[in-house]
C-alpha cells in the first residue's frame, strides 16, 4: 500500500510529457511579450537552468539577456528561451523573443496549427525559407501586415511605431523544430 502511494505521489509531482506546440502558446504568446511573466511560467512548469553546452549553443546575440532553460533529458530535451533588448536596428525600438525548440515538434505541423491559431497563412521572409506571420494585436485577436514581408528594418520599426508588431516564426531543425514569438514595441 505504501508503495503504490509513492508511486501515486511522485506521478503526480513529475509534470506529464507536454506538448511543445502547447507550451509555446503557454509559455510565450499568453504572457504577450511579457518576458519575466514567460520566464516564470517556464520554471513553474519544470523548466530549470539549461546545462552550459545548450546555453552557449542557444545564446542568440541580438539578446545578450535572453535565459536558456531546459526540461527533460538528451533526446527529449525541449529548451526554452526568452529575453528582451533595445534593438537600434529597428530605431532603438524594444524587441522580445520567446522560442520553444523541441525535438518532438514537427515542423510542418506546427506551421499548420499556428496558421489555424492565428487565421493567416504564413509567408517566407526568414531564414532558410522560414515560415513567417507580421501581425498586429492579439493575443485573441490579430491582423496580419502582409505589406511588412521583405521590408527593411526601418520601415518594420515604422509600423511598429503606430502599433507594437508581432513576428511568429516556424523554425526547421535537424531534428525537431522551434517556435518563435517576438514583439517589436
């Protein structure tokens, strides 16, 4: 008896096996552009400090600030980062990022519910023919700015002068995928 309520216990302390696509949309579009609110969220889901060797290959230097976290072990390992920095590319505007990469997220998958999530098609203007979304508003409602796909950073920064923009991201991996949503205020 004592054992099966250990093992009732510790079921229910360890946190079930998420899934990626979910934690993105709880972890980084909820707290819209709310960088400590995404961090918070993430540790309180079990994500902890990421090991050195992710934390120098997730560093993203257009966020020195940016924290690395990790849940999971070796080929189940889903990070998460989320940082926020003045960006002089975008006229000393704020940006944020939060990123779920995982290797259990598909990436065409995750492109099709996105697209379903936030009522646009993606376009490519990323890297590496990424999928991409401008839009305007949400987190419930949003408008797609289609105008801002291929435009310089200045005129980005022109828009987001009138009204803060968010950048959704499907981002390919070797193994698995990454989501990104950013904010440009």
């Amino acid at each position: 008896m004592k054992t099966a309520l250990a093992l009732t216990a510790l079921l229910l302390a360890t946190p079930a096996a998420a899934d990626p696509y979910d934690d993105f949309l709880e972890l980084c579009v909820a707290p819209a552009g709310d960088v400590a609110a995404a961090q918070a969220k993430a540790r309180a889901a079990g994500f902890a400090d990421a090991p050195e060797q992710v934390a120098r290959t997730f560093r993203l230097p257009d966020f020195p600030d940016a924290v690395p976290l990790t849940r999971g072990e070796a080929d189940a390992m889903e990070i998460f980062i989320a940082g926020t920095a003045p960006r002089e590319d975008f006229g000393a505007m704020t940006g944020t990022t939060c990123i779920v990469v995982a290797p259990a997220l598909d990436a065409g998958s995750a492109e099709t519910r996105l697209e379903a999530k936030l009522g646009f098609p993606a376009f490519t203007d990323g890297a590496a023919g990424a999928p991409m979304w401008y839009l305007t508003g949400g987190p419930d409602v949003w408008r797609s700015e289609p105008q801002l796909v291929g435009s310089s950073d200045a005129r980005i920064a022109e828009v987001a002068r009138q009204r803060p923009v968010s950048i959704f991201a499907v981002l390919p991996l070797g193994t698995g995928a990454g989501l990104m949503y950013g904010t440009l205020k």
